[in-house]
C-alpha cells in the first residue's frame, strides 16, 4: 500500500532519529493510497474492518507499484504528511518507483470516527526493503490515514513518523509573579477556519493558557507523536513542560473533508529542538455547533544530509 511507501520512507529518513536515505517522499505516497474504491456504492459509515481492508489493499497495490490502483484509492484532493514535507496526489504516486517492498506488519489499529461521511484509521507498522537499494530502517512507524466518503470511501489524508524515545525540549520559561497572578481571559471560539483555529491553539501555549488549550479540544481528542500516541488529559500533560516562546509557523494548507471537518497542515519552527522543524497536522470537526480539534500529529523533519 501507498503508507508502505509512507513507512519506508519515513524509514529511509528516518529523520528524527535514525539513518534514512532520501525517498521518504515516496514512501508516504504509497501508504497514503491506503484507500481502495469500493465496488460499490457507499451509504453510510465504514466499519472499522472495511477502513483496515482498504488501507492493506493501498500497501498491496504500492508493494506491487500498481500506480492506476493506488491512484483510484485516492481523492482528488489527496494530501500526505512524512518527513520530508507535503505532498499532493500526483507527488506521492509518482514516489514509489525507488522502492521495493518484500514484507510489512501492522499492529496497534484503532479507527476515530470524524462523522458520518469521515473517519481516521491509526496503526504501527515495521517494514521489510530498500530504496534505491539501500536497505531501510524497519521501523516500528506510527501512521494515520483519514478517509472520505464521495459515494465511495477514498484515502484524503495520511500522516507518518517514525517512532522514538522522547526527546529533550526546552524548558519552559519561568513566569514572573505578575503574569502568574494575572488572569486569562476566555480564548476566542473556533469556527469553520481551521488555519484561525490551530493559530488560537498555538496562542494558547505562548500564553501558557493549558485550560484554554484543552478548551479547544474534544473530549475523544487523539494526539499521534514520534513519542507516542496521547489522549486528551495526556497531551494537555505533555505541552506544560515545553517553551513555545520563540515557535514560528508557516506553509498552511487545507483540505475540506465536508462541512462539519476540515483538515490543516502546517510547518512548525522550534528552536532548541534537535531538529528544529516539525510538520504537523490537525482535524477540526463541528460538533453541536462547537468547532474542536479531533486528531493531531506531529513529523519530525528528516535529518540534513551531512547526518546521514
């Protein structure tokens, strides 16, 4: 499937921590075109089963570099997140040509509906191969694809780091007595922008607001990290203990799943860190009329060249 590729390549980077060779950017298409059409027509929700099957099928059909399957298990709209960036439909198909796959294993899966006509499927995966004959880190890789249902359930969206210990953050500034003793004031709502949304997000960490940060987010909130994968309460835990003073973000983009969930993908900039770029995503969903982030994930970017 297009994740293998995903996984190999993130493999083959293996940016954040570990010896990677450059094909990331392929691998992740191949993973990503998780999704295969269905033979027919779609009316309601997908299992959990039906998800898993065509995320396989997308490996099988990356494994095999059947470009015209992987292609058809895509929107249009398709995006992928590894870590050597963004790609679109097109890129991430034309990516696995440097790969060979001869084996791939997954664990650890775990559907999040979005609603009706959207859900995520998240899972581990270690893979057997080579790019460019150079043999790739097995992994394990933590993955997450969201697909969405056009009449048929189509891969949109798919995301891949390779797991790691934690990794040392910057220690968050000491407040001073008066912002100590300052109150904050109620954050702003999030509405159907998601770029203003995740901006009110980061707004929030700067200003060390961790209630007005757990405001915005569901209560069935999943936060997918090189790290590890954490709940709401969990990811709530983790930011307080890091320094979001000097992070720089840029190189939005969007894609609208339907109107009550939209997907934003960005670059995140933070100094201190090894390294210091990450790419990072998250879905918002309008639930009762209340926009709230759903799902989060992090890619460390790939290591430069001089460290491989």
């Amino acid at each position: 499937m297009k994740k293998i590729l995903a996984l190999v390549s993130l493999l083959v980077l293996a940016a954040a921590c570990a010896t990677q060779p450059s094909g990331n950017k392929d691998m992740p298409a191949n993973a990503n075109n998780a999704n295969k059409p269905a033979e027919t027509k779609s009316t309601g929700p997908a299992s959990e089963a039906d998800i898993i099957a065509k995320e396989k099928a997308a490996w099988d059909a990356f494994r095999k570099k059947d470009a015209d399957a992987l292609g058809k298990m895509m929107a249009s709209d398709y995006i992928e997140v590894v870590d050597t960036g963004v790609q679109d439909k097109a890129s991430s198909i034309a990516g696995m040509k440097d790969f060979e796959i001869s084996d791939v294993t997954f664990a650890e899966w775990k559907m999040l509906p979005v609603d009706k006509d959207a859900t995520i499927i998240t899972y581990t995966v270690t893979v057997k191969g080579t790019y460019k004959g150079q043999a790739v880190p097995p992994g394990p890789y933590r993955e997450a694809s969201a697909y969405v249902n056009h009449g048929e359930w189509l891969a949109v969206y798919y995301q891949e780091t390779l797991s790691r210990p934690p990794m040392a953050m910057p220690s968050p500034a000491k407040e001073s007595a008066k912002s100590a003793t300052s109150p904050i004031a109620k954050p702003a709502d999030a509405g159907p922008d998601v770029t203003a949304d995740e901006k009110l997000v980061w707004d929030a960490f700067k200003r060390r607001d961790f209630d007005g940060f757990g405001s915005y987010l569901a209560n069935d909130f999943v936060e997918i990290e090189a790290d590890g994968v954490y709940d709401k309460a969990g990811s709530i835990k983790t930011v307080q203990g890091m320094d979001f003073s000097n992070v720089t973000l840029s190189d939005w983009k969007t894609v609208k799943f339907d109107d009550d969930a939209s997907l934003v993908t960005y670059v995140v900039k933070m100094p201190g860190m090894k390294p210091d770029t990450e790419y990072h995503s998250t879905i918002w969903v309008n639930r009762n009329g209340k926009w709230q982030g759903l799902f989060h994930m992090g890619t460390p970017a790939e290591a430069p060249a001089a460290n491989k």
